[in-house]
C-alpha cells in the first residue's frame, strides 16, 4: 500500500511538471506567434509610407563593388545608429515609436544617403521577446525601401548575436538582396566593407565614404566568454581601407560600430583639459564610459599618416553623442535611437536623433546633431 501511495504521489508530480512545461511551451508559442503579428503589422505599418523625392539618380555599383554617384552641389547623409528594433512581442509598441522616429528625421533632414552604423537588432527574448534577429532586419530594411532614399549599412555587435537564430554572413547576405541598399560584404575580413565615392559634375571626387565593418566580439561573443571585449578592424580591413584613399584626389569619411581607442582618449582627454591644439569640442554629450575595441589596432594612426580622412562616424555608446576633432579627425558618436536595449532608455528622449553630414563641392563640410524630441 505504502508503494502504490509512493507511485501515486510521483505520478501527480510527474503530471504537474508536464502540466507546468505544456502551460509554459504553450505560453512561450502563443508570445512567438503574438511577436510574429505585430513584427507583419510594423512591416505593413512600413509599406505604408510615402517616399521621398531624391535630388540625385541611384549609385551605381562599380567593377569593384564600390559605387559612384553624382551630386550637382551638396551631399546630404544622415547618420542613424543604434535602432535596435527588438522584432517580438515586447518590444511591438517600441519598434513602432522608433519607426516614426526615423521617418520624422529623414523627412526634416532630406538627405540623400541614409548610413546606419550599426545594431539594428536586440534580438535578446528578455527584452524583446524574440531571439530572431531577423525580424528586426527584415523591419529596417521595409522601412529603408519605403522612404526610398539610398541607403547603406555597417553591422553592430548585436545584428548576430552567438544567441541569435541568424549569423553574421546570413545577415549580411540578406542587406546585399534589398532595394536601394549598398551593402557589399566586401572580400577582407569582416561583412560590410564597401565604399560609396560622391563625384562633382566635372568627375573630380568630392567624397570618398567608406564603410567598413568593426566586427563583434572576441571568440565571438560566447556566452558569458568575452563577451563585453569587443573586437577591432583587423590589418586587412586597415590596408583595403588604405588602397581605397590612396587613390581617391579628394577627402574621405569612415563609417563603422565600435569606437576606436583614441574616442575614449579623446573624450577623457577634453574633459580633463578643455580645448587645446591637440583636440576641440565640437557638439553632443557623454554620458556613459567609452566601450571601445580590445585593443589599439593602429587604424587611427593609418589614417593621420595618409592624411584624406577627414572624419570617423561611430555608434556603439547609446548615451554618448559626443563630437570632437582629435589630431585633425573629427570623431564623432551618433545619436542613439535605442528603446530596447538599455533599461529605462525609452523614457529619456535626449539621447534619441541623428547626425546630418553635409559634404560641400569644396570637401568641407558641416555636422548638424538632430533630437527627434525637437521634432514632435
């Protein structure tokens, strides 16, 4: 009697424990299939917009698989970075905000390339309820279509994720397919290296913009393993990045995730000192530690000895948008549009904008930092 009690006693913890497991599986596929939904409907919320009149004709890709295009006078860029679309359930009201965001930026900016540098996905399911990081792509890129003007990215640490259900190259593959993108991968090491060269009407180079992909972590960010040790453009990048300068008569500008180390020494440097032949502030904020590259890699250095660059643009840093010029190279920090990743970041509005590049005919140009808090 004592055993068939025993039996039965197992018996009903058994049936609990499966009880708990249906009703959490059960919970977890109605949440994914909830995620799905509202990630379609952002999507149709996209499809909806109406695009934007361009001033110039499409890029066209090169031999090399570069682009050209030609501007009769100014060029505009607007620099997103940090969009963090989560793509899932929890983050359905946030991706649909962020949206907006962007469309109210690109309307005021007109520009007419649109760069963004970086984790465009947070695909954490405790955050957004989702570990497809793919929805969030699939996301930007229906929004980048819709506004219809050309535009490029630079992959972040967080587009594919160890955790993620999509790797770097799937990723990368994907923003290669879509309409309007010039995303290459490039044939060094990384996914994303590719340049876009800005021509006067004449054909004399105006702007040479490169975009280069700055990686994602050591040992590729294992779980709890390196994971906040970020990685660097590595030599290869650094000598395609030089064939790509040494040949260009007019000026450049570099686009790319993660900060070099001479962002933080500069930044460090300002707040100790103030202005100083060695470096200006410019515009913008840092509210947060500098998280650059493992290492110094030497690119910094690559690009004061070759003398075109005039600026390097970042993102990485959801609380820094600061600007300066450091050793005659403006580093500049993007605008964050992060709802998603950093805790109680979707109530504090003055960390969310772009910055507008304006490249002059001359190879001058100018930096306007946009808060979408100015724009509602």
């Amino acid at each position: 009697m004592v055993r068939i009690g025993r039996n039965r006693i197992w018996l009903r913890i058994g049936i609990g424990i499966l009880a708990a497991m249906t009703v959490f599986l059960a919970g977890g596929t109605l949440a994914g299939l909830i995620g799905i939904a509202g990630n379609e409907s952002n999507i149709a919320y996209c499809r909806r917009i109406e695009p934007m009149r361009t001033r110039y004709a499409a890029p066209v890709e090169t031999a090399d698989g570069n682009w050209e295009v030609v501007a009769d006078g100014d060029y505009k860029i607007l620099q997103l970075t940090d969009v963090h679309f989560g793509g899932g359930v929890l983050s359905i009201a946030q991706d649909r905000a962020t949206i907006d965001d962007i469309v109210r930026l690109v309307r005021h900016a007109e520009p007419d390339l649109i760069v963004c540098t970086g984790d465009i996905a947070f695909p954490f399911v405790y955050a957004s309820g989702t570990s497809d990081n793919m929805a969030s792509h699939r996301l930007f890129a229906a929004l980048m279509e819709s506004l219809g003007v050309p535009w490029a990215v630079t992959l972040g640490n967080h587009d594919s994720e160890s955790i993620a259900m999509h790797d770097r190259a799937q990723v990368s593959e994907f923003y290669a397919r879509q309409a309007g993108s010039l995303f290459r991968k490039g044939n060094v090491s990384g996914y994303g290296n590719y340049a876009l060269t800005v021509r006067n009407r004449d054909g004399g180079i105006q702007q040479k913009l490169i975009m280069m992909d700055s990686n994602d972590y050591l040992d590729n960010g294992k779980l709890l393993e390196n994971y906040f040790e970020y990685d660097v453009i590595h030599d290869d990048q650094i000598d395609w990045y030089r064939a790509q300068v040494q040949d260009c008569a007019g000026k450049s500008m570099v686009f790319f995730h993660i900060p070099l180390v001479e962002f933080k020494t500069a930044n460090e440097l300002w707040e100790q000192s103030g202005d100083s032949d060695e470096v200006a502030w410019i515009s913008g904020k840092r509210d947060e530690g500098t998280w650059p590259g493992y290492k110094n890699n030497g690119f910094f250095e690559t690009m004061r000895e070759i003398g075109h660059t005039q600026a390097v643009f970042c993102g990485h840093d959801h609380r820094n948008s600061a600007i300066v010029r450091y050793r005659g190279i403006v580093l500049a920090y993007g605008m964050a549009l992060d709802r998603v990743a950093y805790p109680g970041i979707a109530l504090q509005d003055a960390y969310r904008g772009a910055t507008l590049i304006t490249a002059h005919s001359d190879a001058s140009f100018d930096l306007e930092q946009i808060s979408v808090r100015a724009l509602r």
